[in-house]
C-alpha cells in the first residue's frame, strides 16, 4: 500500500472486487479437488485388488520390485501437501484489516506502527492456521489407525471427501456469486 500510493478506497476496491473473487475461486478449486479425490478414491474401491501378489512392504511376489508406494507413504505423502494447498487457498487473500491499518496509520504518519501491527496480524494469523493444520492431519491419522481396515472405513473416507469438496465447492461458489 506505502510503496504504491493507494488511497484507501483503492485498497478496499482492489481488495473486495479482485482479490476476495479470486480467493472465493481458489477455494473452490479446493474443493474440486477434494471432490476429485474422493471419486478416484472410489473409483480405487471398484477395481479388483490384488492384495495377494505382494508383501506387506509394498514388494511383489513374481518380480520382486515394488510397483507403487505403501498406503502409509501415500498418507504422508498427501497429508502436507493437503495441508500446504488448503494453507495457500486461504493465504491468498490479503487481509482486509490490515490493508486498512496499514492505510490508517500511514495517513496518520506512523507507518511502523502499521507495519508491525499487520506483522503481529499475520503471525497470530499464521500460527493458528498452522495449528489447526497439523491438528487436522493428526486427527486424521489417529482416526485411521484405530478404525483398523474395515471395508466401512474404506467407503467413508472417500465419501467424506466427497461431502467435504461439495460443501467447499457450494460454500465458495456462494461466496464467489455475492462478491461479483
């Protein structure tokens, strides 16, 4: 804002008519993604296994290679990436309340003010996003290891994902349609 010149009312408009649409879209693609994830995962669930041709460890019986990542490495593998995407869908929108301090305060000549505020905003901002993530893919974890393998667990997973996506997808789109 200090470094190009914008009223407060450039702020504000650039804000809510550029940035909040874009986000709303951003977090909708979220949610297809998550929609997507969720039909392959049943798509996954309709295809024969073949459980019998490898070990444990992911190695196959007849040629002693592995052909794919153990369902613990594709649970970790997914679980930081989902946290990093679902973390940018949200980051990607400036924070209306700090545009505005920092517009406030440079007006009212204590522009360090403003910077340090926003910075203390973003770190709170931050800080909480990066505990509710990690809480997230805990708890995800957790639940999976105590349900075991049942095949029950095996069709909720993918239809939460489902559910979540849509709602995601609904929530967002709604938002997208007020903000334009």
């Amino acid at each position: 804002v200090f470094l190009l010149n914008w009223s407060s009312k450039q702020t504000y408009n650039i804000t809510e008519y550029i940035m909040a649409p874009v986000s709303y879209g951003a977090i909708a693609l979220i949610g297809v993604w998550l929609l997507w994830r969720g039909i392959r995962g049943f798509w996954r669930l309709s295809k024969p296994s073949h459980s019998s041709h490898q070990h444990a460890d992911g190695t196959c019986n007849s040629c002693g290679h592995r052909h794919g990542p153990t369902p613990d490495e594709i649970a970790q593998l997914n679980s930081w990436r989902d946290t990093l995407i679902l973390i940018g869908g949200i980051a990607i929108r400036p924070c209306t309340g700090a545009l505005f301090l920092l517009v406030l305060t440079w007006r009212m000549d204590i522009q360090m003010a403003g910077i340090l505020g926003a910075l203390v905003m973003g770190l709170g901002t931050g800080s909480v996003t990066v505990a509710v993530a990690i809480a997230s893919v805990t708890f995800r974890k957790s639940a999976l290891m105590s349900a075991g393998t049942s095949a029950r667990l095996a069709f909720m997973v993918p239809a939460l994902e489902i559910l979540a996506g849509g709602i995601v997808v609904f929530v967002a789109l709604q938002l997208l349609r007020i903000s334009l």
